[in-house]
C-alpha cells in the first residue's frame, strides 16, 4: 500500500486530521503525520514538515487553512509527492490553484471518503 502524509496531523481524535490518520492506516496505508511542533500522533513518528520525512511519499491529505496549506504546497512538489487531497476548508482557490500550477494531482475532496471508496474497490 502506499504512504501517505496527513498535514494537520492532530492528537484530538475529534479533528479530522486525526480521523484521517486512522483511516488511512486502517486500510494498510503506511501513514506518516505532519505537524509543526508534534513528535508523534496515534503512535506514528510525526514530522514538522513533508521534506524532513527521510523516506517516499506518494499521496499527501491536507487539512490546513488554505493561508497555511498554500504555502505547503511547494514542499509537497520538492517531496515529489505526486497526489494532493485537499479536503473540505483546505481547499481554498488559491490552495487549489497552487497545487495544479505545479502539476500536482489535485483532488478536492475529502481523503477520508476517497480512502474508504479506494479500497472498497480494491477489494471487490
């Protein structure tokens, strides 16, 4: 399965980055948190940014207000994490925008359905 990067990365199991997290690990995803002060959620090994995880990242979840998230979006492309989920209130149009400018695979919608839809076909 493939590793993903949860940005908003949150230990309050109430938000959403958290649920995120769960759900993807929860389908065999390997997870990997991203936030700037944490050093580790559920478990997991957090990171403050996508660039300073050592290993391949191949989809990144966002849930960061789009003043934030735009600005993230540079890093996912020096990463060269080629997929973006930009879940509801990431999704800012400049956010939206940014991601496609650098050729990211955009998907605006929320990870968290996406993931369960993705692997419900996977398995069938």
């Amino acid at each position: 399965m493939p590793t993903v990067a949860i940005l908003g990365a949150s230990a309050d199991r109430s938000k959403y980055g958290n649920k995120a997290l769960r759900a993807f690990r929860n389908q065999g995803f390997t997870v990997v948190p991203i936030h700037p002060s944490a050093t580790e959620i559920e478990g997991e090994k957090a990171y403050a940014t996508v660039v300073d995880y050592p290993g391949t990242i191949d989809e990144a979840s966002v849930y960061l207000p789009p003043a934030v998230g735009v600005g993230a979006m540079a890093q996912l492309k020096e990463k060269g994490i080629p997929i973006v989920w930009l879940n509801p209130g990431a999704d800012g149009p400049e956010v939206i925008a940014k991601a496609r400018a650098l050729g990211l695979e955009t998907r605006v919608a929320c990870s968290i359905i996406g993931v369960d839809r993705k692997c419900t076909r996977l398995n069938s």
